[in-house]
C-alpha cells in the first residue's frame, strides 16, 4: 500500500531542518507563556486548581476554591502540579505543557505527512499549523487543548502507520494509551480521532483494508483506552460524592450537547455555519489555500485513496459531530487543524508537479475570497478600533500590527491570483512574522496594563497576611483567586454584603467602586479602608471597570 504523492523529487533529507523549526516554535510559544498573567476565565481556573491540588496533596480529583471541581478530567491537573512543584506557582509553569504538547503535536504532524506524503509536506504542514491564529491563541495558554491535541493526534498516527503492515496489535495498544489520554484530557472529546478512524473504516472495501484486523486494534484501543479512564474516574466518582458522572458527565458532556450553555450557541440553523467560520477564521492565514486544497483532494489528485479517505473523514466527522452539539466553541474542532495544516502543505507540491487539474486552480484562486476579507478586517480592526477602545498605549502598537496585516494580505493575494503558490507562502510566513513583533511587543503589553486583578490582588497580598479572608461583590473572576492564592467567598446579595459588613473580624472586600459609592451612602464605612484602586478593561464582560479593595479592620 503507498500512500506517496505524486512528488517524490522533493522527498530529500530535511530532518535537521524539521527539528531546528520545531525547536524555534518550543521557544517561541515558551517565550509567549511569559508576556502575559492568566486571563479569564479558563486559564487560572485551571492554574488554581493545579495549584491546589500541589497544596492538598489530594492528587485524586481537583478542587477549586476549596471545593471539587470536576468541570474536565484530572490529566491537566496531574501534568501541571508536576511544574508548579518545579518551578512555582508561575505563568510559565501553568503553560508548560500546553508548549511541550504542542511541539509533540509538531513531530506526530510531520509524521503523519510523511506517511501520507513527502518529508517537505511534513515541514511545511508544521510551518502552517504552528502560525495558524487558533493555535498562536492556545499554543502558549493554560488550557487543556494543548494537552489533548497531541493525544487525539497519536490516535490517527498510530491508525495509519497500522496500515503499513495490514494490521499490528502493538499499534493498537499504543493508540490505546493515547485514547486514554485524551479521555483525561476532555473525556469524550477524546473520541473524535476514533470517529474519523471508524468514518474512513466505512470505505474499506474501496481501500482493500483488512476490515477485521483493523477492528480487531480499535477493540484493543477502546478496552484500554476507557481502562485507563476508568482507573481515575471510578475511585474519582466515588471520593466526591457522584460529582464525576452528575457535574462532569451530566452538566458538561450531557447538557453541552442537548443546549447551548453560557450563551455559547443558539438556534440550530442559525449556527449551522459556525464551525465554517471558525476555521476560516481559526485556520488564518493559511484558509488561502484550503478551497483548492478540497477541490484536489475530492478529485483524488492531491493523493492516493487511502489519503483522501482519510483527510476527508478526519476533517468532515470534527465539523459534523460537534455541529449537533447545541454548545459550540471555536476550539472544540481542534484536532481537525493538523489535517488541514497536511492538506494545504501537499497541495502546493503537488501545484508545483503540476498534477492540479484548471479546476484546482480555479479554486486556488477562489480561496482570496477566503483570505483577503479576514485579514482585512484584521487589520482595519487593528488599525481603526484601537483607537477606541479605553486601553492606553494600545492604538500605536495595534496600528502597527494592522499595517502590516494588510500588507501581508495584499501581496499574498496578489501572488494567489497569479498562482505563485510558494511566493504567497513565503509572503504569510514572512508577514505573519513580521505581524508577532509590535503584538508582543507593544499590543500585549497595553492588553496586559489594563487588567484589574493582577493589580488589587498584589495590594491584597502585601497588605494582608493569608489567614485574612478575601470576599467579591460583583466582581467574580477566577484570577483572584490565582494570584491572592486565598478561597474567595462570593456575596452574591445585597443581602450577603450587608451580613458582611456587621462581622467584626478583618476581611477584605474586592467590588466596582461604584458599589462601594452606593456602599458609603448606606453605612457607617468608618471601620473601611480601601487599599487597592485599579481602572482597567474587564476582559470577560468587554467594558471598562475601576475595582476596589477595601480592607474590613477587626
């Protein structure tokens, strides 16, 4: 079985090259780990929990605020608390894996494009995938996609090498413990490589696949893979009381497919285009070459069957599944982007050996369409909005950005029209480059100057000792309770503040001064001090804010 395209010419020693370029992407995003503190509300979320558990010592299941919290699975938790025990409770230590999952994801992507092409389709295909806006955002982020990337990757390396050899029980004990990973990651997320696998399992007649040897791994797979799950789940669910299967499995897998929650989704047929979207704009700047990319691949000049089969039900299961989930987030089709990274890199090799029918070309050209409105409105928003927005110092940086944004997208389009396909691509990896300088340089900084907890939180630390108790009144964000490092009790109420006010021991109080101004009008604030003042950009709720911290004496 080959599963070779149809330009073996370029298939040359690039292995230094292709370990140098995934060193480069380690730094880069282990670099980008550090310009910026936690945002909310995901990232310190997690950070706080990885960072209780170190406390507790209870490596069972996590907690938050004191409390279990078994919103995902246990395997960032375990992995983080490895880092926070090493280098401290940092940004750098939280983001840790979400890099090293990403350079795994970078080796797994070269290999699944020399399997399926050439060893340049493989550096290429990383060069894509790693200066894609979705993986630029969540690369060097808190979060467990990161992580179950490279595990739902490992799934579908390990499917197409057992097809080298007609079926090998080995690859399916080791696709078996990347399941298993996954479902610690995410849970069920975990299953999508396992649906495209059993999509393209369809066509085994066409493919001359050995059907029962190829079943006979995924048994061996899925028996270890919920084993594996199952290790920490049963013993998990046991110690909280149920939380697994009723807030883990009802709440956030069942109720996340059967309606939108936290306003994430709505109406069915009107988000039916929702995932399009996402990867038009997710899969940024490289969306110019997808339309032909699909043309080649539907017409079986991109590769050989076994390759289409595959692209084809990796990329179209991601989209389809988690359309009918009712909760729908850009991320939640991630592990589709190494596909499309592979696609796309092929499809230029196989431009240059001139195997693309005038369809093909067609469509290359069509994918402008895809490519110039996006970065377009990238750059005008850059460029126009932040000047609006009430964060100083961000519109000089953020006009930079979109200048060059701009920029990159006119001569990429121009070069995509003129089927330059190597040109336009030296054109985005050269602009997007470009592009990253003033970001971190000088966008990140301003975003960063903003924020209002890492401010109140440092004056609540150097200002009280731990044992005082921290409380909000509405202002509820999780990177309090990250960077006080304290539990945070939530007054909800009016009522709540009130009670509040009449204990007499110490305690601080973080609110919008607003609240406080009401507070003041009410009551005797005479036993009140605030001692943090900050005026930000409340990222969450996208509006200007100036927070309080008032210290309560005893």
């Amino acid at each position: 079985m080959q599963f070779t395209g149809y330009y073996g010419r370029f298939d040359i020693n690039m292995k230094n090259k292709i370990i140098l370029t995934i060193c480069l992407f380690g730094l880069f995003f282990m670099f980008l780990a550090t310009r910026s503190t936690l945002w909310d509300r995901d990232e310190p979320r997690y950070a706080r929990a990885a960072v209780e558990m170190v406390q507790s010592g209870n490596y069972l299941y996590p907690t938050f605020n004191g409390r279990p919290w078994v919103d995902k699975p246990i395997l960032y938790y375990w992995l983080t608390s490895a880092t926070i025990r090493l280098f401290g409770p940092s940004e750098f230590a939280v983001r840790l894996f979400s890099v090293l999952g990403l350079m795994l994801t970078f080796v797994f992507t070269y290999r699944v494009a020399k399997k399926l092409f050439e060893v340049i389709t493989g550096l290429l295909s990383i060069l894509m995938l790693g200066t894609s806006m979705m993986i630029l955002a969540v690369g060097a982020s808190a979060t467990i996609e990161g992580i179950l990337l490279p595990c739902t990757l490992g799934v579908m390396l390990m499917f197409i090498l057992s097809l080298e050899v007609k079926g090998n029980w080995r690859h399916g004990v080791i696709m078996g413990i990347f399941l298993g990973l996954s479902f610690l990651a995410k849970g069920p997320a975990g299953l999508l490589p396992l649906i495209a696998i059993l999509c393209s399992m369809m066509f085994y007649k066409y493919l001359c696949w050995p059907v029962k040897k190829l079943l006979f791994i995924l048994g061996i797979a899925v028996v270890i893979g919920v084993g594996i799950f199952m290790i920490w789940a049963a013993p998990a669910n046991y110690a909280t009381g149920g939380e697994i299967v009723q807030t883990f499995f009802g709440h956030h897998v069942i109720e996340r497919i059967l309606k939108p929650l936290e306003s994430h989704g709505g109406n069915f047929f009107l988000y039916l285009p929702y995932y399009p979207l996402a990867v038009i704009f997710g899969f940024f700047p490289w969306t110019i070459h997808l339309p032909g990319a699909i043309s080649a691949t539907l017409g079986n000049r991109l590769c050989g069957r076994q390759g289409k089969i595959i692209l084809i039900c990796w990329v179209t299961s991601g989209i389809i599944i988690m359309t009918f989930a009712a909760t729908k987030l850009p991320h939640y089709i991630i592990s589709i982007w190494p596909a499309l990274a592979i696609g796309s890199a092929a499809m230029i090799f196989n431009q240059l050996a001139r195997r693309l029918s005038p369809q093909d070309i067609f469509w290359l050209k069509c994918g402008v369409w895809f490519f110039v409105p996006v970065g377009v409105l990238i750059g005008l928003a850059l460029m126009i909005g932040s000047w609006f927005a009430p964060i100083p110092n961000l519109a000089p940086w953020a006009t930079v950005a979109g200048i060059i944004m701009l920029a990159m997208t006119v001569f990429a389009g121009i070069q995509q029209l003129n089927v330059r396909l190597i040109d336009s691509t030296k054109w985005i990896l050269i602009g997007m480059a470009a592009f990253l300088v003033p970001v971190i340089a000088g966008v990140i900084p301003a975003l960063e100057a903003a924020k209002i907890t890492p401010t109140i939180a440092k004056a609540v630390r150097q200002q009280t000792i731990e044992t005082v108790p921290v409380a909000t009144y509405e202002f509820h964000e999780p990177s309090l309770n990250y960077y006080i490092g304290r539990n945070i009790e939530k007054l909800r109420k009016a009522e709540d503040m009130f009670a509040w006010l009449q204990n007499g021991t110490a305690g601080v109080v973080i609110m919008p001064a607003t609240e406080f101004e009401k507070l003041s009008t009410e009551f005797d604030t005479s036993a009140l001090q605030i001692i943090a003042r900050k005026k930000g950009f409340n990222y969450p709720k996208g509006k200007e804010l100036e927070v309080v911290a008032v210290l309560r004496y005893k």
